[in-house]
C-alpha cells in the first residue's frame, strides 16, 4: 500500500488531524522563507505528540549537513528530506534517512539521481520558478513512472483528492507527498481534504 506524507504541517492540531487520517509520514518545513516554516522548537512541540508509527520528516532547503544534523537533534524528527540544490556528499554525511527531492528542468536531469547512491528515497515533482516546494507544481506523471531503477519514488507536485488515486495507478510509487493540495489557507490544513486524501491514495491500486 502506498505510503501518504502530508507536508508543510505548521501546527499540532494539524498534525493530529493527519495522524487520525491515517497518514504514515508528516513534514515539517525548515526553511525559513516557507510560510510554511516552522522553528525547530516549535516542531519539536509537534514531533514528541506523534504516535511512533508515524515518522516526523524534517524539509532543509541548501543547508549544510551540520546545519541540518543540529536542527533534526533538537526537533526530533526521523528523517530529512532535502529540497535544494543538495550534493550527493551532504546526503552521505547525514546519520538519518534521507529523501532527495528532484524538479526536473532542462538543467536537472533524471540521470543525475544515480548519484545519490545513500538516500532512502527521492521525491520528485513538478518545478516552480520560485519555490522549493509546495507550489503545486506537477510532475509529469509519465516520466516519473519510468524513474524506479534509481530508487524509491515519492510523488509530490500538485496531487490533490480528486486525482491522487489516478496518479498512484500511473506512477506505483513508494509514497505520495501532499501539502497545498490539502490546505484551507497558506499554512493551515483543511481536515476534511486531508482526510480525503489519505482515503483515495490508500485505496489505490
């Protein structure tokens, strides 16, 4: 079954409304421009409330591994998922899995994944000429379809309730990584949508 990431969560009752949806991961944003951001001790409120069943994922944007090491100790969370222009030696410096996110352009190509032989997974969606994330912009499902070889596919970029069951089919991936797609306002998560989401990527097939 395909595993559900609602990401960009800024609060505990957000992240208490995934956790009942059914969600198995939640991002928390890190990257100060985001207003999405949270503060690592505001995260860390959220991350020690989280039934261990559900992996708190911490989003950096270009920030070195120290950097990253520090924030994920004081915040708790999991994993890390990196959104920027990350080298493959910061991913290997890293003690905690880590899920490298890819927005296809002419300059970033499939290929260059293939050197990112440490990471857990690598998530891929659609680019926003002036966003890291969140932007809703999508992946050419297709495309994302042929990527498995170099690894384990999360697909974010635009995936909404209505159609992340379609998607799932197109693409089989590892998990589908949602979070304007299931907002009431920037920030804020809309519990119904949430839910519904959970509901149809769940059940795919």
């Amino acid at each position: 079954m395909t595993q559900v990431k609602i990401c960009g969560v800024t609060s505990l009752d957000d992240a208490r409304v995934a956790v009942e949806a059914g969600a198995d991961m939640i991002g928390l944003n890190f990257y100060p421009p985001s207003p999405r951001y949270v503060t690592p001790d505001q995260a860390q409120t959220i991350v020690e409330q989280l039934p261990p069943e559900v992996a708190a994922v911490g989003v950096f944007v270009n920030e070195t591994a120290e950097a990253i090491t520090h924030v994920a100790e004081v915040s708790g969370v999991k994993k890390v998922q990196l959104h920027g222009d990350e080298a493959p030696s910061v991913c290997a410096a890293l003690s905690l899995p880590v899920i490298k996110a890819f927005r296809f352009t002419e300059h970033v190509r499939p290929e260059m994944m293939a050197g990112y032989t440490t990471v857990d997974a690598f998530l891929v969606e659609g680019f926003h000429e002036r966003l890291y994330g969140g932007g809703g912009a999508m992946a050419d499902w297709q495309q994302v379809a042929t990527l498995h070889d170099y690894g384990r596919i999360i697909l974010a970029g635009g995936l909404t309730p209505d159609n992340v069951r379609q998607a799932i089919r197109v693409v089989q991936p590892y998990a589908v990584d949602v979070s304007s797609g299931v907002e009431a306002s920037l920030g804020q998560k809309d519990g119904q949508k949430v839910r519904a989401f959970v509901q149809q990527a769940k059940a795919a097939i």
